[in-house]
C-alpha cells in the first residue's frame, strides 16, 4: 500500500469518529507517528509522472488513425482540443455517457466558431466547482495544418451531427449517439500509441495537458498566459512542466559564461 493511502485511511478513521461522536482516536500519539515516519521512509517513493504529449507524437497518431471511422475523427479531435486548451480530461469527456450533465461537462453548444477559430465554453472543472464564472478558451485556425483543431472539431462535427445539448464527443452506435467516456478515451489512446511505437503505460490522458503547456513553455510563453489558459488556481502546474534537458544545460551555460568573464568577483568572495 502507497504511503499517502495509509494517510487517507487514518483520515477517515477521524472523520468516522467525529460523525459518530466517539472520542478523537489516538493518531497524535508518538507510537503512532513514529510508525507513521518509518512507514513513509520505507514505502515512499518519487512521483512518477505520465509523460507529455507532444506535436511529433500527436502526427504519429495520426498516422495510425483511420477517419473513415467516426471514432477515430473523435478520438483525434478529443486529442487535439485537450493539447492546444490544456483540458483536463474531465472537461473534454465525461466518466460515461449516462453521467454526463450539460451543466458541468461539455457540450455541442459550449463551442462557439469564428473567422479566425472557434471558442469553448467552460462551465465547470476541478478549480470551478461551482460554476461561479464560465471559462472562454479560444482556438486559433492552423489553416492547412495536419494539427489544426479547429478543422478537426469542424469535421468531426460534420461527421458526427448531434443536438446542441448532447455531449460534444457523441458517435454513432446500434442504439443511437454515445459519448465517449473516461475508460474508453483511455484505453483507445493506449491502443494507438501502440500502434504508433510508443510504451503506452508511459501516458495517459494527462499527458493532452502536460503537453500543450510544455510546449508552450518552450516557445518562452509567459507563466502567466499559460496559467491562465489552463485555468490553474496556483503555480503548482510548474511542477510538472517537462523541462527538457538542454534548457538546463543553458542554465548552466550561462552561469559559468558569467562566472568566466566577470572582473569584479573577489578572491575573497570567491572563498566564502
């Protein structure tokens, strides 16, 4: 068992005595925290991250994609809009079709196309909780571009036509228009990258997210711009940006670059 699940457990033991009004179990007791310690010295582990989608992994799938079917034409679009907005999963797809709700997942309605692209409507998501403001995420157009999501969505809602109010990634089946659902969307993306020549344990449906604001930290967008396309609530996303190795390399190069030729380091600096 992970250390943070033995947390948990201990958690709920509190809650449940508080709801049922017993006395406060003895979890602040030193036996208690001093197994506690050990048990997070031994069980911990670093946290392994999925790894980022990016633009040449999003053409290998492509590749590997046939759109003749209305699955695939979905699923690529589905792809696209979670890398260029950086979704979450949850915003694109909801966990199956009989859960969806057009007040919290998205809908044909949410997106909106102009003449230069199209703009999704965001009324929930884990930071909007509840729905005290809607998210407008713009698309720009990448005219002739295999990546382009906005002629993406444009075919694929073509393809698959659907009501205003039904989910925004519904195909055709024997008993009428489904939505793609958490485990599906999934275990297909798992499939192709398989098929593209990728470990597909190595990603998830995360990685959409993780992929696009890591790209767009290194076109040296700003921070900021980035936070605020995917509506983070803090800076905690810059834990996981992917920060390729080079870009430390540079770090590196420039401090000893100015070390080398500053003139007004003193020996006695130097020593300290």
């Amino acid at each position: 068992m992970k250390y943070s699940s033995i947390v948990n457990y201990l958690d709920g033991i509190r809650w449940l005595h508080v709801m049922f009004d017993y006395p406060p179990p003895p979890l602040s007791h030193c036996h208690v925290q001093l197994t506690l310690r050990g048990l997070k010295r031994l069980l911990s582990a670093s946290v392994q991250r999925k790894l980022p989608i990016t633009p040449s992994i999003l053409l290998a799938l492509r590749n590997v994609m046939d759109f003749s079917l209305p699955l695939h034409r979905a699923l690529w679009a589905a792809f696209l809009l979670g890398f260029f907005s950086f979704f979450r999963k949850s915003n694109i797809i909801p966990p199956s079709h009989s859960q969806f709700s057009p007040n919290k997942h998205l809908s044909r309605s949410d997106f909106h196309f102009t003449t230069w692209g199209l703009i999704v409507s965001v009324k929930w998501s884990k930071v909007l909780q509840f729905r005290e403001r809607t998210l407008l995420i713009p698309l720009v157009s990448i005219p002739s571009h295999a990546l382009c999501p906005v002629q993406a969505l444009r075919e694929f809602f073509e393809m698959c036509p659907a009501p205003a109010s039904s989910p925004a990634f519904v195909i055709p089946t024997a008993t009428g228009l489904r939505s793609l659902s958490y485990s599906s969307f999934t275990k297909h993306l798992k499939d192709l990258l398989r098929l593209a020549g990728f470990s597909p344990n190595n990603y998830s449906g995360h990685s959409f997210r993780r992929g696009g604001a890591t790209y767009a930290s290194s076109l040296g967008i700003s921070h900021e711009l980035i936070q605020l396309q995917g509506d983070w609530a803090s800076t905690a996303y810059l834990e996981y940006l992917a920060r390729p190795l080079r870009q430390r390399y540079t770090l590196a190069e420039q401090v000893a670059t100015q070390i080398a030729t500053s003139t007004s380091t003193s020996d006695s600096l130097l020593l300290q």
